[in-house]
C-alpha cells in the first residue's frame, strides 16, 4: 500500500450522505467541516444519496457555515421535490434560512461523476468514504465506465484510490429486529456494493450510536445551522439517539472509542437485513478475500468522552 494522508497529514475523505432522513447527518458534515478546519482530516466532498432537491443546498449550507463554500458537492440525478418528513423537513427550513451558493442537487454535478473526478485526482490508497445513507451512489460507482476523468473502470478505480470505506448501517453481528434504516433505502444497491467493494469496510451498526442533542440546541451560536437542525429535528433541549457522527470519529481517529470485529462476510438479504456469515457469495469479486476485509465495530464510551468530544464540534461552531 502506498504511503497515505492516514500517515502524512490530512486524511482525505468522502462523504455520501442521507441528508434530510434524519438530523445526525447535519452533525457528521458539522463535524467533518470542523476537522477540516483543524486540518485533522482533508475534506474532498460530499455526495448526497437522497433525491430531494434541497438536500444538496442544505450540506452547502453547512459547508458555508464553517467557512468551507468551495468543497464540492455531488447529487444523486435525477432530483426531485420530495421532503423529509421524520425530521419536520429541517433541510427546507435551512435553506430557506441561511447562506449558501448552491441552489439544489439540480444544480450540482452528478455524484458519480464527481466521485471518479475527486478520487482521480488522490494518491493511491488514500482516500476514506464515509457512507452515512443509502448506498445507491456506491453501487453506482462501482459500476461506473471509463470517462474523461480517468480510463479505470469504478471497480478499479476504487481499488486503486480508496483505503477503505466506513459505512454506516445494519446491525451486528446480525439484524435480529428488522432492516436497519440505511440498509433498507436500497437494499439490492447496498448487496451490490457489499459483495463487490474491493478494498477493506468497516461497518458501524445500529447498536453504535451516542446520545446527544441538549447542549447543541441550547449552547450552540443562535446562528448556527447545527443548532436549528437540532431543534427542529429532535426537540430544543433534548437528548437523543444519533447514530452518523461515530463513522466520522472513527474514520478519523480510529480506535480510541471503538474496537473492531471480524464480521466475516455480511450478507445482505433482499429486504436490507444482514447477517456476519462465512458464506460468501460465489459471483463476489474475489470472494476468496472478501471476509478477511470486512469488520464492524464496537463503540464504547462509558465516561462520554466521545460524546462530549462530538458536542464539542458541534457546539463551537467555527
């Protein structure tokens, strides 16, 4: 493997988000934004995975926030009007409410295009993507043809830039309640991506959440778009169960909080639930390798500091 920003600098990294399913997104791209800043992890972009116009506009407003307005966003083509109502359409009431450039994921390249154009231009083996949603932009970009960015094929194309992928959704060592929430958006593309990711993946399940919410509604800026997505999603002064920001302090940091377990290979049934199994899939590229390559983890925090770290970057702000 070649030398990577994990090792020298600044890890560069992807982020393919949900946005607007639930308000633990807007504190994974809070916090991201902030780590950036920090110079802690080097931001590339963000994809969005939801269809939702305004989706797009609101990850710019975020982004724009922490001073960021540059990173470039991709979208999931084509977009449409629907809302997300689970969490009272936080997205809407911030892209009426705050700055931003972008005008929607109408408006924006196409995630699969920005996708091969970002990791063209990366090191070998350097890039993290940190999937927080479906994954309907990762099936896809495997996939993905030979273009002007670069004349691998998606699946080459990742396993020539992308160290490993942090993706957020099941439950492990198996779903003994149901699909998972990200899983069951699209299960036939997350089977796809699962049988036939080429390099490492790390799963953070269901069981791996925090729970957080108080401090960031009532302590943040009175201008902060992470506060009033805080407020309108779970309630002003309230905790909450939040699931997306431990992939981000993974990807970054690692193993202070979390310990990894072999999953072995993670079978994704057609209604989204999985299950850790031996068995892999006989038409999984490289099927021989697959299981040694994929863990999820375990996420303790008993004394909260990883809780207090994560409201830490949310309530500060820039």
């Amino acid at each position: 493997m070649s030398p990577s920003a994990e090792t020298n600098g600044a890890l560069p990294l992807l982020v393919d988000t949900d946005i607007c399913a639930d308000v633990d997104d807007i504190g994974a791209l809070a916090m991201v934004n902030s780590m950036h800043s920090r110079g802690e992890v080097r931001l590339l972009g963000v994809m969005v995975d939801t269809r939702g116009n305004a989706g797009a506009a609101a990850v710019d407003v975020v982004n724009t926030y922490y001073g960021h307005p540059d990173i470039p966003i991709g979208a999931l083509q084509p977009t449409d009007a629907s809302k997300c109502d689970l969490s009272h359409d936080y997205v809407g009431h911030l892209v009426e409410r705050f700055p931003h450039d972008l005008t929607g994921g109408s408006a924006a390249p196409n995630a699969i295009h920005l996708y091969r154009k970002l990791l063209a231009a990366e090191k070998d083996h350097s890039v993290v993507i940190v999937s927080v949603g479906a994954a309907t932009n990762l099936a896809a970009l495997l996939d993905s043809r030979p273009d002007a960015a670069s004349a691998l094929s998606g699946a080459e194309l990742v396993s020539r830039k992308v160290a490993r992928l942090v993706l957020m959704g099941g439950k492990y060592p198996y779903s003994d309640t149901g699909p998972e929430f990200n899983f069951k958006l699209d299960p036939a593309g997350t089977r796809h991506a699962v049988d036939h990711w080429p390099t490492p993946i790390t799963f953070s399940g269901l069981e791996s959440f925090v729970k957080l919410g108080k401090r960031v509604s009532t302590e943040a800026p009175l201008d902060s778009p992470v506060r009033m997505a805080f407020e309108i999603g779970y309630g002003p002064g309230v905790n909450h169960d939040a699931w997306d920001m431990l992939p981000i302090l993974y990807a970054a940091r690692r193993g202070r909080y979390f310990t990894e377990k072999n999953c072995g290979f993670n079978r994704i049934s057609d209604d989204g639930s999985n299950r850790c199994t031996v068995d892999v899939p006989s038409d999984a590229k490289e099927s021989d390798s697959i299981a040694s390559r994929q863990r999820y983890l375990r996420f303790s925090d008993p004394e909260g500091r990883a809780t207090a770290t994560i409201e830490d970057m949310l309530v500060t702000g820039r």
